[in-house]
C-alpha cells in the first residue's frame, strides 16, 4: 500500500469515530418525536419538516453523545460499555475535532429553524440545545446533579417534539399535554434504568448519579413506576392515544427481572439496556402505526 494512502485512512477512521460518537444507533429517537408533532399538525411534507428532522437525526446526537464522550473520557477508560454502540471512547486527539464537528453542523440547522420559527418555537429550541450542552459541558455537567440528570436526559428527547408543535403552531390540547408528559416520564425512567449499570464505574471515577445516591434496587423500581405512570397517563388521551399505554408494557417486563438488584450486581442490568435500545426500534414501529390511525381518524 502506497504512503499516500495512510493519511486518506487516518482521516476516515477518525470521520467514522467522530460519527460513531453520535449513536447512530440512537438517532431515530430524537428525530421521530419532531417528524411526528409536526407532521400531525401541519400534515404537510415541507422543507422545515425535512430540515427539522435532518437536524434532530444527526447533528443534534452529534451535539448530545459527542460533547459527553468528550468531557466523559476519563471515567469511560473504566467503562467495558464504552468503544461501541452504546457510546465511543474517543481518543484525547479527536476531542477538539469532535467538538468542531458538533458546532458547525449545528449551527446552519440552528440559523434555519431560528429563521422560520415564532417565540415559541424559540423558546424550546433554546431548552433544547441548552440540556444538551448542559448535561456534560464543564461547569453545568447536569449529568453529575441526581435527578436533574434524569430530567436533563427525559429533556433530550421530548423537547424535540415541542420544537415541532411550537414550529407547525400547534395548539397545546389537554391530549397533546398529556402525550408529552407520559414521554417525559418514559424518558426519566429510561434514564434512571440505564444509569444502574455504570454505578460501579461511576462511583470509581467520583461521579454521582440518580443511582449511585438512592442505589440501584430503588432505581429499578422507581424506574418501573415511572414507566406504569407513563402508560396510564396514556388511558387518558383522546382515541387512537390510549393504545401507545401498551406501549410501557414490554419495558416494564423488561426490567421487572431486576426489582431486586443490587449495587454489586447492578451491571448485569447491561443485558436489559441492550433488549431496551431494540425496544425502542419495535416501540418507534407501532407508535408509528398509532400515528397513522390518528392521522386518519
């Protein structure tokens, strides 16, 4: 292999991690709450839906996942998680890249969604980019304050969809209230569960969590409670809602085998957060399904 050859495979090994570091696995997560506020409420296909949603696929999880991997490093060396889906473990020479990377590909999405927004649509869009950064920049590291993480985290992912709403004009229904709170509980408990397999890590590298304070027995229920409350806050949404309450039930089982978890046995929970990332794709299905029926009722 010629010489000149290398730097073209540095290069793109170094793109790969970069992208890598953004959970492709995870993308659909924020993406698929603003597609479907928006589109339900303006049912139209326009181009700040398409740019909406381009940004929340990509650069808005290169923001979120590449600032933590960032800032996280040091406690991820002791982290068997970390080096593959479930999160990169960049070397100390692509921090600065990575954190490039995360700013210029947000901003001319952040320009454009400014630009055809209102107040309100502002407003969220603010919250939004502010609980990323938040959660791992220096400083703030919300991820560090128990329960402000969880909320922090919950935050990442439901705010998306009130960009959405507040972008399309959207009135905020007593339904619409009560979809999103069921999100944002299913978001804190999602959460909290995850945080039970690093505590061992965490605690090594000085880190609090919701779970290394209250432990990961406790997690686990509060997580399961959470994901219930979540559920029946959808029986009382407006037809086709209460269908997506069957949506809590397969995390439920999920991480009910783990009511009596220890902290010394709190990374076994691992082999539940990996079923979970596949829950999320077979839930995103049906929650799609549900869409429908509502976009045709």
């Amino acid at each position: 292999m010629s010489a000149a050859a290398s730097p073209t495979r540095g290069i793109g090994h170094d793109i790969a991690q970069i992208v890598l570091s953004s959970r492709p696995i995870s993308w659909i997560n924020t993406a698929f709450p603003f597609a479907a506020a928006y589109l339900l409420s303006t049912r139209e296909v326009d181009l700040t839906l398409v740019i909406g949603t381009l940004y929340f696929l990509i650069p808005y999880n290169l923001a979120m996942y590449g600032i933590n991997d960032v800032f996280d490093y040091a406690s991820d060396l002791a982290n068997p998680r970390k080096g593959g889906i479930e999160g990169a473990l960049l070397s100390p020479r692509m921090h600065r890249a990575t954190l490039w990377a995360a700013a210029l590909t947000n901003l001319p999405f952040l320009a454009y969604l400014v630009a055809v927004g209102n107040p309100a649509s502002w407003i969220w869009l603010a919250v939004s980019v502010f609980a990323v950064i938040a959660y791992s920049a220096p400083m703030l590291r919300f991820k560090e304050r128990p329960f402000l993480d969880s909320v922090t985290s919950s935050t990442h992912f439901v705010s998306p969809a009130i960009v959405g709403l507040a972008l399309a004009g959207a009135a905020v229904t007593p339904g619409a209230a009560l979809t999103l709170t069921a999100f944002f509980l299913w978001g804190m408990a999602a959460h909290a569960f995850g945080a039970v397999q690093d505590i061992g890590p965490d605690r090594e590298a000085g880190i609090s969590s919701i779970a290394t304070v209250i432990g990961a027995r406790v997690t686990v229920r509060l997580s399961l409670a959470l994901w219930i409350v979540a559920g029946a806050a959808m029986l009382l949404t407006p037809w086709p809602g209460p269908l997506a309450a069957l949506l809590a039930l397969p995390y439920v089982v999920n991480a009910a085998p783990w009511w009596n978890v220890t902290d010394d046995t709190s990374a076994t929970t691992n082999r539940a957060w990996r079923r979970f990332i596949a829950l999320n794709y077979f839930s995103g299905f049906l929650a799609t399904m549900i869409l429908i029926l509502a976009w045709v009722s």
